[in-house]
C-alpha cells in the first residue's frame, strides 16, 4: 500500500490589496531593493569624491614614477620652506604652493621647540599639550621675545632676512670700529704733544749753560 506525500507549498495570501508571500510583502521587498540601490550609490559618490584628488593645491607623493596630479600642467613639487609636497601650476596663486605652504613652514618650526636647538618663534607660537595651534594673539606676545615673523607667510624666510638685516647692521658697527682706529690715529697727535714736550726740555737746557759762562 503506497502512501501519497504531498509536499506544501508557501502560496500567495491576498489580503486587501497587498500581496504576502513566504519572503514577506512584495511592496517591503521592493522598499528594501530600493534602499539597497541607496546605499550603494552613497558608496560610490564617496568613493568617486576620494579619488577626485590631484588638482592644484591637493597633496601629491614627489617618489612616483608618474605624475601624481590631474593634469599634465600641475606638478607634484615640494614649495620653499614646506614639509610636504603639492600638485602645483607654473603660475598658481593656491597658498599651499607658495613658500611656506599656508603654515607649513610654522610646522617645520614647531618641530624643533621640543629640542635643544629651538627656534626663537617657538615662545610666539600657541602650544597646547605638545599641539600646534598657529601664532599667538599678538596680546599675547612674551615680553621680549621678536615675534613679529610668527604670522608671517614663511616664519623661516622672515628669520633669515631679519639675521640678515643684523647682520648688515653688525657690519656697521664694525666699521663704526673704524673710527675708534681713526682715533687712535689722533693718538699721533699725542705724539706730536710729545715731540712739543721735548721742546721745553732743550729750553731747561739753555739756563744750564748760561750759568757755566756766568761762572
């Protein structure tokens, strides 16, 4: 005697004007789908915005064997004064391919505030828990402390130029130092004094010899 296995099939429930199934509403399945292409497409957008790098101003790496920018008029380079490098035009205005690269050159300063040769902007600059935090307020300037190239475009440029400037200024100093050679020069006519003073001296001679005709 055979017996009849029937096997059961989950079928469509209507009910109102939604239909169900096994794997749930057609219209949430649909809601789902859609969420789905959502989600996707917002990876991507952020995936295409990541790779939209390389245009003027943008970091590049200066060791690959192609060029690093979007173009062939930008140039992966490292400007004056800065720590890194940027995709920059011939003639471009970005502050970050200018010398000192929009604070690049305050960062290579504050590197060495922490060891024993420190620059001397390193009391201008705001150090918050071993953290750049840019230039001090000038309100805020240490007395006596030259702080005047902190905000500077390029610190270290502004450095240089100012022991420069003093160094030129030493220089006429130096040559001020002349004119005490020139006085000893007139130190001559100390000497000239002297050849007077001998004068006096064949004088007091004169009376010597008047008194031996007197005897």
């Amino acid at each position: 005697m055979h017996t009849e296995k029937s096997l059961k099939v989950a079928a469509p429930i209507q009910s109102g004007s939604v239909k169900t199934s096994a794997l749930g509403t057609d219209a949430g399945g649909g809601a789902a789908f859609g969420r789905l292409w959502m989600v996707l497409a917002a990876v991507l957008g952020i995936g295409a915005s990541g790779c939209d790098e390389g245009h003027d101003g943008d970091r590049c790496v200066l060791a690959l064997s192609h060029n690093d920018c979007a173009s062939s008029d930008l140039t992966c380079m490292q400007p004056t004064d800065c720590p890194e490098t940027y995709c920059c035009s011939a003639g471009s205005t970005n502050p970050y391919c200018q010398p000192g690269c929009n604070g690049g050159a305050l960062s290579i300063l504050f590197a060495s505030c922490s060891t024993a040769s420190p620059s001397p902007l390193c009391p201008c600059i705001n150090n918050i828990s071993g953290i750049n935090m840019g230039p001090l307020p000038p309100d805020q300037y240490p007395t006596g402390v030259d702080c005047s190239c902190v905000s500077t475009e390029d610190p270290i440029a502004c450095l240089a130029a100012a022991a420069d400037a003093g160094g030129a200024d030493a220089g006429v100093t130096d040559a001020g130092s002349a004119d005490a050679g020139m006085t000893d020069a007139g130190s001559a006519d100390a000497g000239v004094t002297d050849a007077g003073s001998a004068t006096p001296d064949a004088g007091d001679s004169g009376p010597d010899a008047s008194d031996a005709s007197g005897e």
